[in-house]
C-alpha cells in the first residue's frame, strides 16, 4: 500500500475525513509523477498528532494547522481544513480560521488547477472545475483573479511559472488581472521571488511565457525594460533585443544558472551602443556591463553566492569566440573546469541560435563540445591542478575511502561542497556517515531554499528519503548548524564574535566536530564543541597557520562560564 494510503485509512479509521490536495492531484490527473504529497483533513492539529503518536510527527506549521508526519523516511503534510483571513501585508494571511468542509479549504487556493482534492477510494472533489481546465489546458484562479492575487501577490509569478512548465496559457481574466497587479510583487520577498523566477525560467514554454508576458519580468527586475522591442540595428541580428533575449533562455538547458544567464546576458547592450560609419550598431564591452548589471540584479534577489558565481561567470564570458583548436580547447578547460566550461559553451550556442540565420554557427559549438569530449575521454592531463589533494579529489578515492571506513566501523565527515559534491553516491556511503553542507550547498543538493530551522527540517528530510546518513548537518550562514538523524532534530547557534581571521575555521569546525563525536557519540553535544572551537580559531590571526588546540579551546570554555559539558574527560 502507497504510504499516502495508510495515512488516509488512518485518519478515516479514527472517524476522521482525509484527502489528497493540490498538486499531487493535478499531477496524477495529467499523468505526471506527482512529487510533494500534501493531504487535507477535518482533524484539527492535536486530534492529527494523537492519532499518529506510533510515528514521528513534526509540528512544522502548527500556527496555520499543519503538522509533518514522517512514514518510512518520507514526510507528509497533514493540514487541517481552514480558511484565511484578510491578506493586509499581501503576502500572508492575518489569520486562520479552521472549517469542517474540504469545498471551503479548496475556496482559498490559488488556480483551479490546484484546487481539487481526491479521496482514497478516487473520488475527486472538484468545486471550481479544475479538471475541466486542465482539458482545456488553461491556467485561471480559482474565483476573482484580481483578489487571488491582492491576497498574495506572488501567485502572479506562481501562474507564470504554471504557464511555462506546462505549456497552459493563462485564461483572460487570469492574465488581465496579472498584468494590472504586476507591481505588488514589490510586496513579496526576494527569496521567494527568487525561487519561483527559477522554476518559470526552467519551464518548457518560458520564450512564449517571456515574450508575453516581459512587463511582468520587467516589474520583477527592472533592467528588463530598456530590452523592450529594442531594435539591435546589427546585422547578426534579426529579432528585438527582449525576443532575442527569450529566444536564448529557451535554448539554454533548463538549468536555472544558465537560463537566468540567458535571461541577462545581453542586458547591458543598451549602455554600450556605438555606431560605425555605414551606421551599423555595435556594442563592445556589452559582456562586462552586463555582467555588472547581472550582479546588482542577483544582490536584490538575494540569490545564493553560488548561483552567483556561476551567472556572473556565464554573463561576463558569453561573448567570447567558439574555440577552434584541441589546444584552445584545453586551455579553457584547464581555466574553468569542465562544467563551467560545458555551460559556456551551452550559453554561447544558445546565444547564437537567435541570430540571423546566416549568422548561425551551430557546428561551430559541436565541435567545441566534440573535442572536450575527446579530450576528457583520452584522460588528458590538461593541468597540474588536476592532481592536488583538495576538494576536487578524485571521487573514486573519497567514496572507496568512505565505504572502507563505513566498513570497519569508523565514523565519516563528509563535507558537501560544490556540483562535484552532487554527482558523488552519497546513498552508497551507509549509516555511518556525518554529512555536513553550508547554506549554498543544501540549497544546490536538495533542490529547494534553506534559509530558516523549518528549512533545514524539510531538506533534510528530503534528503533522508534518498540517503542513508547517520547525521545530516547544515550550516545556516551567520545563525548557527542544524543537526538530524532521520527522527530527532537539533539546533545549535553561532556565537556572537567578531573575527580576526575566518580562514581555516570552516576546516577546524569540521575537524572538531568529527573528533568528539568519535569520543562520545552525541551529535548535539559534537556541534557545540565545533561552534566553540570554530570561534576560538577565528578569534586568532592567522587562519590556518595558527590553529589553536585544545588547551586553547578549554581556556576560552572556562573564561565564558560555558556549558561544563563541553570540556572532554
């Protein structure tokens, strides 16, 4: 039996209604694999947490009536009934309010689509005819459009997004009402904004999308507008700067980094036009500029420093010739790395499929790709870098390392960092793995943001679906790290200091935590003693050079008055 089922036959046992909702349904409905499985009931939070008192249940939404109950690794949201109250910051709700009927709770969703529920026998509870929308492949909010989206104005990105990943137009009304109150998205917060530009950018139809809607894109980040039927005056080119633009975010692939590169490459064209004497327009120094503009852009979006990273590189480079030779080749590779330099050589290519048709070099970059690949495949060594004992060990050498380990019982750290870090068989590693990721990197290896405790929660228990891990660790940046083993969570603040010099902190907290852990095996107890240990090695100059040691991490528990529990024998 399907783990949702037993979770509908338990609350329906106990005298109890329970539905799926929402996407899980939509999905199942278009013959998609449905992903997040939430489920509705006329329980109220402690009737929900009393009939699951058998499993782990976490109180991850208790305010707004949702509770998290975990059945063989995998969470589900369990939320009661309700209805919510004015939006006056549009953005959330003032107020909840619990109700006894599945039609009310399906009122306050956003579009039709998401507002069916089905029951476990199949039964679809359809009130506003989402089922009939999804046949007519249209998006439309579930009543007056104008207020769905005066309560929260992000559902204006979300029907974009929706209108992009399946391709779904948005009904007039939905649309007219989108564009009227395109500029309250100013309410939403960034990160939100954020993570749902990501998922509209990645969608299938995003140049039909980009294309109609660019007022909206452009209320959203405000550089978009001089792109606005701007004619290029280039003989290379023979679309407006915004279709040329949403052409090249199509032809990218649905990367998010390299979709939001397409988005903004040629974003400061605009700010470097010059013209020669037959009167052709030219733009040198475009790729820097819009490379600057690109990075004020990703700083009000509150973007992730690694999706930084890789736009900024992808932006500033995208102008750069397609390499002619094996040696050119190596050079770049031996520069970038392989995936910076595959995604480069993506750009380009994207860049350069919307252009004039006698402008296309598209066996140019085959080539380019063709002789990577040749060269990858005959094992070059295209640098000395290649052979360092850094992060980007080869990945043979750490996952034989981790499994002989596992093996004989000793414990493991393994520290993820980077695209490298999700490509390694971390399900293969076995339960006596620590696994330890910053903020950037729970964000790039779960798939989702992680800004906040609840956050953390829900990527780790993501994670604990598809990995077998003793303990997942991640550092929230400037807050402190969150710990859990597939059950229990913990979380343990930063000290409040002002350091002298951060390098080699990351590496000592490591190393700190690790080495008490062997000693006592308690988890919590390990994450206090690195944070102490981090912030005496960060108090000293030096960084890695002038480490302290355990004398030195003793003196400054003693000195603070801290937990006595943390000095070791």
């Amino acid at each position: 039996m399907e783990d949702y089922r037993i979770i509908l036959e338990k609350l329906e046992e106990n005298g109890k209604e329970a539905y799926l909702v929402g996407g899980y349904v939509r999905d199942l409905l278009l013959g998609l694999s449905p992903k997040d499985c939430d489920i509705a009931t006329n329980a109220l939070p402690e009737e929900t947490e009393q009939i699951f008192s058998d499993y782990p249940v976490i109180r991850t939404g208790i305010k707004h009536g949702t509770v998290t109950v975990l059945l063989q690794g995998q969470p589900y949201e369990i939320t009661t009934y309700r209805l919510d109250g004015n939006y006056s910051d549009g953005r959330h709700p003032d107020s909840v309010q619990f109700t006894a009927s599945i039609e009310e709770d399906l009122s306050r969703r956003d579009f039709t689509v998401n507002a069916m529920a089905l029951s476990r026998n199949g039964k679809i509870i359809d009130p506003f005819g989402g089922r009939a929308d999804l046949q007519k492949r249209i998006i439309r909010c579930v009543g007056d459009p104008w207020k769905r989206f005066e309560e929260d104005a992000l559902r204006i990105l979300r029907a974009l997004r929706f209108s992009s990943v399946f391709g779904f137009p948005l009904e007039e009304k939905t649309a007219k009402a989108a564009k009227e109150q395109k500029e309250t998205l100013s309410l939403i917060s960034k990160e939100r904004l954020f993570s749902e530009l990501k998922k509209a950018l990645c969608g299938k139809d995003i140049q039909r999308v980009l294309i109609e809607y660019w007022d909206i894109f452009s209320a959203l980040i405000k550089e978009l507008q001089p792109l606005f039927n701007y004619d290029q005056q280039n003989y290379h080119h023979c679309y407006p700067l915004h279709i040329h633009t949403a052409k090249t975010v199509a032809a990218c692939p649905p990367n998010p980094s390299l979709r939001l590169a397409g988005l903004l490459h040629d974003v400061g064209k605009p700010l470097t036009r010059s013209f020669d004497e037959q009167g052709t327009a030219h733009y040198y120094g475009h790729a820097e500029k819009s490379r600057e503009i690109a990075q004020n852009v990703l700083n009000e979006l509150k973007a992730d420093n690694t999706t930084k990273e890789e736009v900024l590189f992808l932006v500033g480079h995208h102008d750069s010739p397609a390499e002619k030779t094996v040696e050119e080749v190596k050079r770049r590779l031996s520069r970038y790395g392989e995936e910076k330099y595959r995604a480069l050589i993506d750009l380009r290519r994207a860049d350069n499929s919307a252009q004039s048709e006698d402008f296309k070099r598209t066996e140019q970059h085959d080539r380019c790709l063709e002789m990577l690949s040749e060269i990858l495949e005959s094992q070059s060594c295209f640098a000395l870098k290649n052979l360092k004992i850094n992060g980007d060990m080869p990945q043979e050498i750490v996952y034989t390392a981790i499994l002989a380990a596992n093996t004989h019982g000793v414990p493991t750290l393994v520290n993820l960092q980077g695209k490298q870090a999700a490509r390694l068989p971390v399900d293969q590693f076995g339960n006596g793995t620590i696994l330890v990721m910053d903020q950037s990197n729970a964000q790039r290896y779960c798939g989702m943001r992680v800004d906040t405790v609840e956050d953390c929660l829900k990527a780790c228990i993501s994670l604990a679906g598809r990995v077998k891990s003793k303990y997942f660790i991640i550092r929230l940046e400037g807050k402190g790290a969150f710990a859990y083993n597939g059950k229990y969570y913990y979380f343990v603040p930063n000290y409040d200091f002002i350091a002298a010099d951060e390098r080699g902190g990351t590496e000592f907290y490591n190393v700190a935590l690790l080495i008490r852990y062997m000693i006592e095996g308690d988890i919590r107890m390990a994450c206090e003693f690195a944070a102490v240990s981090e912030t005496v090695a960060m108090l000293r100059k030096g960084g890695a050079t002038n480490l302290p040691d355990y004398e030195d991490i003793k003196k400054f528990i003693v000195d603070n008055e801290l937990d006595a529990r943390l000095l070791i024998g």
